[in-house]
C-alpha cells in the first residue's frame, strides 16, 4: 500500500521543515538595515544654488536664487508646515547658509559682475552689505559662512583674476573685516566649506585643483595649519579632487570631510594624526563645476549622511554600520544641474534635501523619516514542555 509511504515521506518532510524553522527562528534575528522614507515638498516655483540649515526649534531655513535674485526661505516646524520666501535682490551663483545660536541667518552669495555679499538677520531686520568690493568681477564661485558661538561672522571665497585664482578668508573684528589670502598655492578654494570649532577658531576643507590636492586647514588663533588629505593617485587612478567638498566636526570635533574625485564620491576622516579615505558611491560627472555639490551631516545618533549629485541625479547617503547605503531623491533631466544641499534636524532626526525639480525647475524639498526596524525577536527552545 501507498499510504505508510506516502506518511513515511510526510513526516520526514515536516521534521525537515521544523529543523529549519529552528535555525531561522530559534536563533536571534540579524537586525534589520535602518531606511529612511521621503515626502516632497514644493519651496517656491524655481530655484538653484540652494544652501539649507535647520535650528534647535526644528525651523528650516534656506538660501538660494529665486526668481529676481537672491532669496530667503523659512519653514516653521511640524509636520506639514508651508515655505515662506522673501528677496534679498542681486543675482547668485552660490550660496551658503549658517545660523547663529539664536537662530538667525547668516547668508553669503556670489555672482559675476557683483562683490561677495554677506546678508545678516538680527532678529527684526536685514543687513547686506558688500565684502571686498575691489573683486567684483572676480567672485563667482563658492563662498562659505560660519558664526561662532560668540556671534563672530568668519566669510570664505574664491577670487578668480588674472594670475591670481586663490582662496580669502576674512573675519569681522570691531566693525571692520580682516581680510587675507589663506593659501597661494595653484588655484585653490574654488570649492570650499567652513566651519567652527568648539574653541571658535575656523577650520576649512578646500581643493589645489591643479595640484590635484583635497586639503584642510585649521587657524590656531596665531597661524593657519595646513594639511593635505587626499592627493592625485593616493587613492585610485582618478586625475582631479577635492571638488564640492563639505566639511563636518564629529562630537569629538575631528573633521569630517565628503568630496568628489573623477568617477567617486569619498569621505575622509582624520582618525589620530592620520587621515583615512573611503569610497562612498561611484559617480557619473555632469561636467559642471557648478554640479559638485555635497553635504555632510551627522543626526542625533551620530549617523553620517551625504546628499549629493550623481550625473543629475540626486541621492542620499547614510551610514549603517561599516558600509553606505545609497538612495535617490530625484532622477535627472534635461539639464544635469539640481543645487542639492541637505540639512538635518537633530532633535526629531528629519533629514531634509533641497534640490531643483528636473521638469519644472521649482525648488523641492524632500522630507526624510527613519524607518526604525521591529526589535529582533529571539525564539529559543527550551520554554514549553517536554
């Protein structure tokens, strides 16, 4: 007969599937890869250059060019909160954003044909006014701002003349700005970013773009100490580096630095008295230098983010664990140009990413949750009876 076969085959079959569901379930669960999950938001119906910071209230604030100019945005916390945009007049190039400890905006913007110009909300009005004007004509790429926590303003930017393509750094003192030329090696600074440290002295990362140097600077409050992080074949064959680098200090105030190469996204840290170098996600150049934009962030677990452009296409890199997983916040378009800059809200851990819609060229922001995975479930024999 069939049937003692048939039960014989069955019951081998259902201890099989028991051995199995022991080794799948009776073991702890790996835990599961953290995600994020987006929203989109619309800004304002056109936007570029985009600089984004968010306060300790959770508010969002952004830099960038409007329609006419120079503009300023603002989103109130919560969820669903609108945009709310004013001109700042003159036209842009670039922008860059920081807030003071009370939350005010400081604004620096560069275009051809104007002089740096560093706008200032003190709580009731804005202040704009002309850095250095004997280079206008000549500042058209990166700046960068950074308050300290006594409300000093430190600027940064790129002069381009004849013979003379440097990095300039200056810092307000009793009314008057203290100008000079951080680095004379060949043309540097043409993608900066500035920070300060918990001691209110100014750190940079910037590029020797001919020398193929990503480097990084720190002011001892007497001289300003240079260091090279990443060099032309130290790290793969890729000729140039340093491009659209953003500059990071952890809770331990080591910098952070994410910066393009040739064909790669990378991140470096300075562990010790040595700097390290990582590859974050292989990348497709628009073409544009105007295209090397990233930003690098920590949230509230100290989690490392970069939003960045991939050939157009914008994308979000997050640390979990040893390795970075990527995500795309918006696909490209007919022009590769999308100004990305991300900010993060380290109370409520939102991310936020600000770019240019690849159809209709309106400012978007997306609007990013963590998804936080169900504990691990550990199912262990030895609870029923035997």
């Amino acid at each position: 007969m069939l049937l003692p076969v048939v039960q014989r085959v069955f019951k081998e079959k259902s201890l099989l599937l028991v051995a199995l569901a022991y080794l799948v379930l009776g073991q702890p669960s790996p835990a599961r890869a953290q995600n994020w999950t987006w929203a989109k938001e619309v800004a304002d119906t056109y936007g570029a250059s985009m600089s984004l910071a968010a306060d300790d209230l959770g508010n969002v604030h952004i830099s960038y060019e409007g329609s006419g100019g120079l503009k300023y945005g603002y989103r109130p916390a919560g969820v669903n909160s609108k945009w709310f945009t004013m001109s700042l007049g003159g036209g842009t190039a670039y922008t860059n954003l920081k807030l003071d400890r009370q939350g005010n905006p400081h604004i620096c913007a560069t275009y051809l044909s104007l002089p740096l110009r560093y706008a200032h909300y003190d709580g009731k009005n804005w202040d704009i006014q002309k850095i250095a004007p004997e280079d206008t004509m000549t500042v058209q790429a990166q700046c960068s701002v950074a308050i300290a926590s006594d409300g000093t303003p430190h600027l940064s930017w790129y002069r381009i003349d004849v013979g003379y393509a440097h990095l300039r750094y200056a810092i307000l003192k009793d009314g008057v700005w203290l100008m000079r030329t951080l680095d004379f090696d060949t043309q540097t600074g043409k993608w900066h970013w500035m920070v300060i440290d918990s001691e209110g002295k100014p750190d940079i990362s910037y590029d020797a773009f001919v020398n193929g140097v990503l480097k990084f600077a720190h002011f001892d409050g007497k001289d300003w100490k240079i260091q090279q992080v990443d060099f032309r074949g130290a790290h793969g064959q890729d000729y140039s580096l340093g491009m659209g680098s953003s500059l990071i200090l952890d809770s331990q105030g080591k910098p952070h630095i994410s910066y393009y190469s040739d064909t790669e996204l990378r991140h470096a840290w300075l562990d010790g008295q040595k700097w390290k170098v990582e590859t974050v996600d292989r990348i497709t150049p628009s073409g544009s230098f105007y295209d090397y934009r990233s930003t690098l962030l920590f949230d509230k677990d100290e989690v490392q983010h970069i939003s960045y452009e991939d050939g157009g296409v914008v994308k979000h890199a997050y640390k979990d664990g040893d390795q970075w997983r990527v995500q795309i916040i918006a696909q490209s378009g007919a022009t590769k140009s999308r100004f990305n800059s991300m900010a993060i809200d380290t109370k409520e851990n939102v991310v936020y990413v600000a770019y240019q819609d690849p159809l209709d060229h309106s400012l978007k922001v997306a609007v990013g949750h963590k998804n936080e995975p169900p504990p691990a479930v550990s199912r262990q024999n030895g609870g029923g009876k035997n």
